[in-house]
C-alpha cells in the first residue's frame, strides 16, 4: 500500500523497554517483513487487529483549531509497545502496519493562515487527498477481514474510516461518536468539523449517533439538521447524562446500541470529550477515563463492530512536553478495544 511509512522490527524494538522476567508488546506485536507484500502478509496472518497511525493535524488547522494532534501516533505506539504481554491480552494479536505518509503536508501548511480564504482553500484540498489516502488503506484492512485501530489525526479522518469501510462491505456503514461536538456541520469544504457530514452527504454513512454532546457548543444550526433526519442521526448529551442526571449512562449506551447495531459499525474516539486531555479543544468538564474505557468495551463486544478510531489527542500542547499520558491512555483504550472484540464468536 502506497503512502505508508512501514513500521519495522527495529523501530519496534527501539521504544520497547526490556526488562528480565516480562514480556512487552513491543516483543510480540507482528510487523511487516521488508520485502513482502504488505497485503499478502495480512491475508496470510491469524492476527485480527491492525495498528494504524494518522501523524497530522491539517484537518484540525482547516478548522481553525490548535494543531498538536500529529504527535499522538508516535506517543501512542511508544506506550503501546510497553504493556505487558499476559493472558489478558497478547501483543501477537496486533500487526503494526505503520504510519500515514503525510510529511509533505505537514510541511505545507506550516505557514498556512486558516483567515486567508485562498490558505483555507488550500488546506480543505490537503484534507480531500488525505481523505483519499485514508479511504483506500482502511478499504484494504477491512476487505482482508481485519479489524484496524486507527490512532491519530483530526476528526476529518472519520470520512476517510466510514468510507473506506463502506466501500469494503459494499454497502453504507453505520458510526458511533463520543465526542462533544457533532463533527456534523455544513459541507463548506473539508476539514475535522464535517467529516460525518460529508460521509452522510455521500451515502457512506448509514446512521450515526453521537454519544455526549456537549450542549453549550452545539449550534442550533446543526440541531435542526439532526431534527429533521432524526430516523438517521440521533444524540444525547453530556449535560443530560452527568450534570441533570434525566438520564442513565448504562442505559443510554444500550439505547445507542439498539440504534446502530442492525449493520456494521465504527467507533469513533474524540479525546476532547475527556477533561483536561491537551487536545485543541481541551474542555473542563467531560466524561471520565473509566467511562470512556467502559464505553469502548460496551460496543467492542459485538460483531458488528468494523473499527476503532482515536484522535485528536495532542501530546504537544501539554504542559509537559516529555509526559506519556496521553499515549498511556491511548494503549489503555486500545487494549479494552481488543479484550472486549477477541471475545466475539
């Protein structure tokens, strides 16, 4: 697959941490051989899950956001190389396909103005070929029968997972979000604000709920959007789960379920649902990390369950730039995803 920078047994073994009498994932996580064909290997492979980075922050620009995210593949697959090989989950069962190839960009819209109309133009054109990039990877991971996790990159990445996965079923997919935003606004040129709406506008995306809304940013706009395709896009809010308490967050995963589960679904991860998580929308209030890791085990388990997505998390905006966190939580949520999916007959 063109655009991906491979990740090689002797980058594995670089950010693993040895150590006698235990064994890392970094020791066990497959990768793919030089001179082999990456998709052959794949086919060829009993491993289930592909590990997949997104190392940009372009989408996020484009949407006038604080760009940071790029850095949380390479926070993210550091952390992930650590945990520990047990019964409870193997790193045999993950291959490590590597990394977007998105240099170039990055070096473009490093003096990009997001209020310079022409500059903004250009940046929603980089987000429509990593769109492309994105599509035709997950199209290849999912059409082997694999299952791939995608860390990184802005929520513009979603249309490039939904359509990606749509194309390899052959059908419309259906999506789940935990975020605070929608990620559903106008079609005004693509970046991380509209990538559910471009893959609705399109027919890729089925039906789509997002899961915590956050009721002081979203516009009444996209509220009467979503009202009026209610049959197709559902919510519930952050506010009416844990500050009023109307509603019942057990429940209301089950209600998400019931909505999505009549066909193949993704699951998409915003981090900046989450408190205090440098990201470029960092918030104060949110969910906690117990009910973002019980809510990823709650729709991993079920068959249906395409891909798992995890973004904008922006170690660089940190106050401490040389802290793991966010790459630690990263690993948690990724191994909840596995623990919970490997149980699937």
């Amino acid at each position: 697959m063109e655009k991906i920078t491979p990740f090689t047994i002797n980058d594995l073994a670089k950010i693993t941490n040895h150590r006698s009498g235990e064994i890392k994932f970094g020791e066990k996580m497959i990768t793919i051989p030089k001179d082999n064909d990456a998709l052959d290997f794949l086919k060829a492979s009993d491993a289930k899950y592909v590990l997949f980075g997104i190392p940009e922050d372009i989408g996020i620009r484009a949407n006038f956001g604080r760009p940071g995210a790029a850095s949380a593949w390479e926070s993210a697959i550091k952390s992930i190389a650590n945990i520990q090989h047990n019964r409870f989950c193997k790193g045999n069962q993950l291959i490590v396909l590597g990394q977007l190839e998105v240099s170039k960009e990055m070096k473009e819209v490093e003096n990009l103005d997001f209020n310079d109309i022409d500059d903004r133009a250009k940046l929603s054109q980089l987000v429509e070929q990593i769109d492309k990039d994105v599509s035709h990877i997950i199209f290849n991971i999912v059409k082997l029968g694999k299952t791939p996790i995608i860390i990184g990159g802005g929520h513009n990445n979603s249309y490039g997972n939904i359509k990606g996965s749509a194309l390899a079923k052959g059908k419309s997919v259906n999506a789940i979000n935990f975020d605070a935003h929608s990620d559903f606004r106008i079609l005004e040129g693509r970046h991380s604000g509209n990538g559910f709406s471009y893959a609705y506008e399109e027919g890729f995306l089925k039906k789509y709920f997002i899961f915590g809304l956050h009721e002081n940013y979203t516009s009444k706009s996209v509220l009467d959007i979503i009202k009026k395709i209610e049959d197709r896009v559902r919510y519930n809010t952050y506010d009416s789960i844990n500050i009023r308490r109307e509603k019942e967050f057990n429940q209301e995963m089950e209600q998400a379920l019931e909505f999505i589960n009549d066909d193949f679904y993704g699951i998409e991860i915003d981090l900046d649902a989450i408190p205090n998580i440098a990201c470029s929308a960092m918030t104060m209030s949110g969910f906690s990390v117990e009910q973002l890791r019980q809510f990823i085990s709650f729709f991993a388990k079920y068959k249906n369950a395409t891909y798992l997505h995890i973004c904008e998390g922006a170690p660089d905006l940190g106050e401490d730039k040389n802290n793991h966190l966010i790459g630690k939580l990263i690993g948690y949520l990724v191994t909840d995803f596995i623990k919970s999916n490997q149980q699937i007959a």
